[in-house]
C-alpha cells in the first residue's frame, strides 16, 4: 500500500454555516487528486464543556498536531471578514513553512490586494487605507507579500491547488502556463 500524501486544509472554511458539509467536500476533492485531506481539528462533544479559553487552546493544539502530522498545508486566502485572508490561516502557513512542509494557496479574489482595500494616494503616490491610515502594500500581489511572494504565487483556484499539490507531492514539475 503506497502512502497518500497528507494535506491539511486550512482557511476559513471551519466558520461557515456549513462548515462540515463544506470540509467533507474539501476532503473528498483532495482524494480526487490521490492526497489524503486534513480538515482542521473538531472538538468533540466533551471539549465543548471546556471554559472558551481551555477550548481555544485545544483546538489550537489540534491543529498545530494535525499540521506536524501533514506532508504539506493547502490554504485559502480568500478575503475573509475583511480584504484580507483569515489570521488563522497565515499562522497556519507560517508554521508549516517553518516546519519545512509545502505551502500551497488559492484564492477565490484574485485581485491585488490594494484593490481591495479603500485607500488614497498621497502626492509621492504611495496608497494609505481610508479607515486607519496606514501605508497599503502596493506590490500588485493577491495577499500580504509575506505569503503571496512565497517560492509559489496564490492560485486561482482550489482545482489549481490540488493540481499543485499532487505535483509536489509526485516530483513532477508544473506544466508552464
């Protein structure tokens, strides 16, 4: 029996009304692309008698175990609750590229990010977000550039990732696009 690689799936799917319906989907869209899918940890019926802080922390802790026990982490950087990916999510990549493990992302927006975000430009024209003015990157990239310039750009779609996925997963090489 030959080993499917693990991908644990990350992104803001677990807030969805849905969520469970939507991971199974995830799942089974992975083993279509011969990788086993990692939906982030569930807490059970007894975690759910924890106090919200001991909770938190459980579920932090089985993600973090799920990530470790990953070949590699397959993320949605989608806007969420905002113009920007989940933190949630970034963590996630953060920690598995720490750790070594591939990172693959897609977005549903492929716009630049200072797209999304209400900014104006000053007379040097660099852009400043209208509600707090701080400076926007202005890079072109989809995401913040500490993971949309990553050795791989955000793809465009989950069927794009999980092509991504299995290629690196198999050694192949990208077709050129």
């Amino acid at each position: 029996m030959t080993h499917k690689p693990k991908a644990y799936l990350a992104g803001p799917a677990v807030f969805h009304p849905a969520a469970k319906a939507l991971l199974d989907y995830l799942v089974e869209m992975c083993g279509q692309h011969d990788l086993e899918g990692v939906a982030p940890f569930e807490p059970q019926a007894d975690d759910l008698t924890l106090p919200p802080a001991e909770l938190a922390a459980a579920i932090r802790r089985g993600n973090i175990e799920r990530i470790r026990a990953c070949d590699m982490v397959i993320a949605c950087v989608s806007p969420f609750r905002g113009p920007g990916a989940c933190p949630g999510t970034t963590w996630e990549m953060g920690y598995a590229e720490a750790l070594g493990k591939p990172v693959i992302a897609w977005s549903e927006d492929m716009r630049p990010y200072q797209e999304r975000v209400p900014h104006d430009r000053d007379e040097d024209g660099r852009l400043f977000c209208r509600q707090h003015g701080m400076v926007v990157e202005d890079f072109g990239l989809v995401e913040n550039l500490m993971y949309a310039a990553m050795p791989a750009e955000v793809l465009p779609s989950l069927e794009a990732a999980l092509t991504r996925a299995r290629q690196l997963a198999t050694g192949s090489r990208p077709a050129a696009g």
